[in-house]
C-alpha cells in the first residue's frame, strides 16, 4: 500500500477518565442497547465483541443499514412513536436530520474532556468518534510512476477520460462527503471538468475498488474502506491527496425516548473511552479513532500527518441539497 500526504498540527493528548462503577451499574440494570448504524457489519461485530468484554450483564444488539435507509427507519418510527434505537452511530449528513428532527437527546460524557473540543457538540447531541479518509486508489500495473496524480486537480487532466471512476453523488454518506470536499476546495468548476473527462459513476464503493483492481478503471475517488478489501490481493495502491483529504465523521447520538437510556450513556461513555476508542480504527468502517492517542492500522500515517479539507458542519448540511444537484447534473444524473 502507497500512502502520501500533507500534514496538519497534532491535537495534544489528554487522560481519558474512567467510566464510572455508577454509570456501569445502572447500565447493566438495563441489560440491553440497541443501536442503528449505517456502519459496517464487520465494525458493528468488533464493537459487540469489545463491549460484551467490558460489560457482559449488557447485550448489545444492532440494526445496519445504509446512510439514507437507517436514517429513514430511525425517523419514520420515531415519528410513529415507535422507540427501538437506543444509540445511532452514522455519518453527518444523516445524523444532522435526525438531530434536526428532535430525535436525539443530550449527553456528554466525562470522556468527552480529553477531545478537541471541536469533536462534540455544545449541546451535547453528537460526538465525533472516528474518521474515514476519502482517498484516491489507482492501478500500479496500468499507471506509471511518474503519471501517479497527487492531488484532486491531477485527476481532470484529459488522460484519464474514460479511466477514471467516482461516486454517485445521490447517495449521500461518504459520497456527500467527498462533493463537498471537492466544492470546498475548488467551487462547483470541479463538478464540470471532472464530467468531462467521462468517469464510471457508481453508487458502491466496492465495485469502483473493484473496476481499478482489474484494470477497467485506472483510478477512482473512494474511502478508505472501499479498498481495504483489496489491499495486498489487488495491484493497487492509495494516495492521500496533498491539495487535502475530505474526511467522514463517524459520529454517535442517543436516541430521544431511548428505551434503554442508561444503557445507552454507558455505551457511548465506554465508546469514547481510551479502550472503545482501541476498537475504532479497523479496515471495514474507519481507521482513525477520534482520541490523538489511538494509533490507526499499520501502514497508515497519523492523523496529525494528514492535511484535512476543513469542515463547517452548518455548511455541510444547509449546502447538502444544491452541491448534490451541481454534481449530478454535471454527470447528467436525475436528481428527480
């Protein structure tokens, strides 16, 4: 695996506090959390078999589905009065709606104090946990050394017409995530000159991954976690963007009217903890935990190395709509 990058400052660690013997008994009284993610399956095992570890009078059970599709459920029953979500664990585009919506309920946990402060909400409805980088993967067979591109404005150089895949930019999650990079970075231009260099636009990250791995594509723009199943099995290899890498915010919320409140302020106590944070970073959902101390996987940089396109969360979401429209419309896509 190749990895270049820029750099930013490192957030300066902090002691992580315990979570509390009171905390962990009224959790245990609950005997279950039920959360919904949009997260992989893989990541949501790992994370039930550490916390069963840590607390094995609470069951953890989950329900996974795609950014839009839990979002939807999740709202759609709260709006029925239907409770069953205790805690939600997404992407910011879909955990905003449910925000917005009055469905989550304040909580900051001790642990929150040895974060930036930046990675919680004053108000206590989300926290930031983990991140995923959104990366350029290319062909090592079909592209030579010196034509590797090392920074997004590479990719709408007129040579990789009809070699390059992207995102569908309708289906939000780390898709949203990376249009809205672009527009950060560059403004909707970005949009146009990459259409016209006539990418394979996909909704699956896996089937990008793929088309670079057997040559039919010889880049694309995916997460992290789109190619991790093909590192070290495929001839690929993965760029950190110099001009700056868009990230997706793993974020978790409690559930307003959760059935299980207790349980689910411990889970989000022991997720933000120094051992839940241990279970963050992995090849299947994020590989950066959101505490500075929690090395990423082998063989990739710190985050503190990392030059990340900067987020204005309010930005984000009130641009979500027309950023949306811009892309799709530059690769003729309905928006209908």
């Amino acid at each position: 695996m190749v990895l270049t990058f820029g750099t930013i400052g490192a957030v300066e660690a902090q002691t992580v506090p315990p979570v509390s013997s009171d905390l962990a008994g009224k959790g245990a009284a609950d005997g279950t959390v039920v959360i919904y993610s949009s997260q992989t399956t893989q990541f949501l095992d790992g994370l039930v078999g550490n916390f069963k570890a840590a607390y094995p009078d609470v069951k953890m059970q989950y329900l996974k589905d795609s950014s839009s599709g839990i979002a939807e459920r999740l709202l759609s029953e709260e709006a029925a009065g239907v409770h069953t979500a205790d805690v939600y664990i997404a992407w910011w585009d879909t955990v905003s709606r449910v925000i917005d919506a009055g469905d989550t309920v304040s909580y900051t946990p001790e642990q929150a104090s040895a974060y930036d402060a930046s990675l919680s909400d004053p108000k206590g409805n989300w926290h930031i946990v983990g991140f995923n980088p959104l990366l350029i993967g290319y062909n090592t067979q079909s592209v030579a050394e010196a034509d590797v591109p090392k920074t997004w404005q590479d990719l709408l150089d007129p040579k990789w017409s009809d070699k390059i895949g992207t995102y569908d930019p309708r289906i939000g999650g780390g898709a949203y995530a990376y249009y809205y990079g672009m527009w950060k970075l560059y403004g909707d231009d970005y949009f146009t000159r990459l259409a016209a260099n006539k990418p394979f636009v996909q909704g699956a990250s896996a089937a990008l991954a793929s088309a670079v791995g057997s040559g039919q594509l010889s880049l694309a723009s995916i997460g992290y976690t789109g190619w991790s199943s093909l590192l070290g099995e495929a001839p690929i290899a993965l760029i950190m963007p110099s001009d700056g890498v868009p990230m997706m915010d793993m974020m978790v919320s409690i559930v307003k009217d959760a059935p299980h409140a207790n349980a689910a302020k411990l889970f989000v106590s022991w997720l933000m903890s120094e051992a839940g944070q241990k279970a963050i970073p992995n090849n299947e959902s994020a590989i950066y935990a959101a505490l500075p101390s929690i090395a990423p996987p082998a063989g990739v940089p710190p985050l503190s190395e990392i030059k990340r396109v900067p987020i204005d969360y309010a930005e984000y979401i009130s641009q979500a709509d027309a950023i949306t429209k811009k892309a799709s419309e530059a690769f003729g896509l309905s928006t209908d």
